[in-house]
C-alpha cells in the first residue's frame, strides 16, 4: 500500500526494495553484510531513490521497536539463515497486527538438495521444505493468506560460477553429481536436466504470505 512501511529482511543491496520503492512510502533494509549494503546505497542514489534506508544487523535481534512496520518480507536469505525460526519471531514483532509477514524462498528438492547448495556456497545453511517455512509464520503467529511459486531452471556452469565462494574441487563435485543424474544415477534434489545442450538444475521457489493476528 502507499503509506506502507516495509522492511526488507537481510536484504543484501536493497535489490526488492529499491525495485519496489514506489510501491510503499519508506523501505528499510537490515542485512550483516555492510560492504554489500554500501553497494546498495550507492545503487539506489544512482537510481535516485529516495525512500530506500539501510541498516546494519543481525535479523535475529532486529534493532526495532515492536510493531512499527506494516509489512516485513525477506527474499532468497531463509537458506542462509542459521536460526530461521528467530527471524520469524522477529519479523512478526516489528510488524504491526493486521500487517504482513512475507518469504520468497527456495525449498528443499530433497535428496543431495541441500549438501550440494552448501558445497557450491558454503553461506548456504539449509533450504527448507515448504511446511516447515509454513510452521515458521503460523509458529510466528501469522495466519497464511497467500502462496504462489515457481519452477526455476538455471543452466548450471553459470549458476556454479555465480557462487565466487566456491573451489573449483566443490564445483566439480556438483557438476559430477548432476552428470550422474542425467546418466541416470542417484537423484541430487535439483533435478538435472538438458536443455540446448547444456545441463540445468531446476530449483523451486515459493511465496508465502502470513497476517498477524
Ligand atoms: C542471498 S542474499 C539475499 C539478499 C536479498 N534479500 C536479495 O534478495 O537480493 C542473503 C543475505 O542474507 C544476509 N544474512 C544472512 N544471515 C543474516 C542475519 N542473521 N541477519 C541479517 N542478514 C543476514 C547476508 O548478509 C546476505 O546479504
């Protein structure tokens, strides 16, 4: 809504919020990450928005009064979360009642799912199963209000490379696991698959939304 007041939970360089900055009257992004958040800044003074604050701090212990934001929502970060459920927690307090909890994340594909993300990006915790990130905002004391969700396919040598954490030995290994699931060996959880050629991985993402009570 326009005089929402949205905060952007570990939100990296603000890329959510600065693309959605004239959705909402004020955005606040919190992220640990500061080198990260100064790209951010610098990003959105070049954009020349305005409305698009960063903070540094730890997601779970948010530097915020209780309910002061009407919406709270945290993109592709649950999977690097090392306490998923005290974010949550924390989210729901610095939201107002009647206001939103929202997570954009991908879910665990099962099997090798996780142990390979982790190997390609050792920030990777865990990806959880959609449940669990549905126990997370009712535990939260969210009721869901909506969900949608995507099927995501990457090609996977550009998506390993993205990862700059990465050592080429882990690279290898993953790209080896998705070679013997296409030649069809054991499954990895991210679903090899050819397309043009090349190998893809296919991820997928869900969107949920929870209103506080
Ligand atoms: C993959 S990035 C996603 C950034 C952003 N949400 C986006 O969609 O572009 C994950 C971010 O989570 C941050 N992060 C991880 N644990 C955190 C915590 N406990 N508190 C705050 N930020 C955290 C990292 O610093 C990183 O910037």
């Amino acid at each position: 809504m326009p005089d929402d007041s949205v905060l952007d939970v570990c939100g990296g360089a603000g890329h959510l919020s600065r693309r959605l900055s004239d959705r909402a009257r004020r955005f606040v992004v919190i992220d640990l990450t500061r080198e990260v958040m100064d790209a951010g800044r610098r990003g959105a003074e070049d954009e020349g928005v305005e409305n698009v604050e960063f903070v540094e701090g730890d997601a779970a212990a948010m530097p915020f009064e209780d309910g002061v934001f009407d919406v709270a929502v945290s993109r592709f970060a649950f999977h690097h979360l090392e306490n998923p459920e005290a974010v949550t927690r924390e989210m729901a307090r610095v939201v107002r009642p009647g206001g939103h909890l929202a997570i954009i994340d991908m879910v665990d594909g099962g099997d090798r799912h996780n142990e390979l993300e982790r190997l390609r990006d050792p920030s990777h915790t865990n990806a959880l199963p959609e449940e669990e990130l549905v126990s997370l905002l009712r535990g939260a004391g969210t009721s869901i209000v909506a969900r949608d969700e995507r099927r995501q396919a990457l090609p996977a040598k550009p998506w390993l490379e993205r990862a700059h954490t990465t050592t080429e030995e882990a690279s290898e290994q993953v790209l080896g696991a998705l070679h013997e699931e296409l030649g069809g060996g054991h499954a990895t959880g991210l679903h090899a698959h050819e397309h043009d050629g090349h190998v893809n991985v296919a991820q997928q993402w869900v969107l949920l939304v929870g209103r506080k009570a």
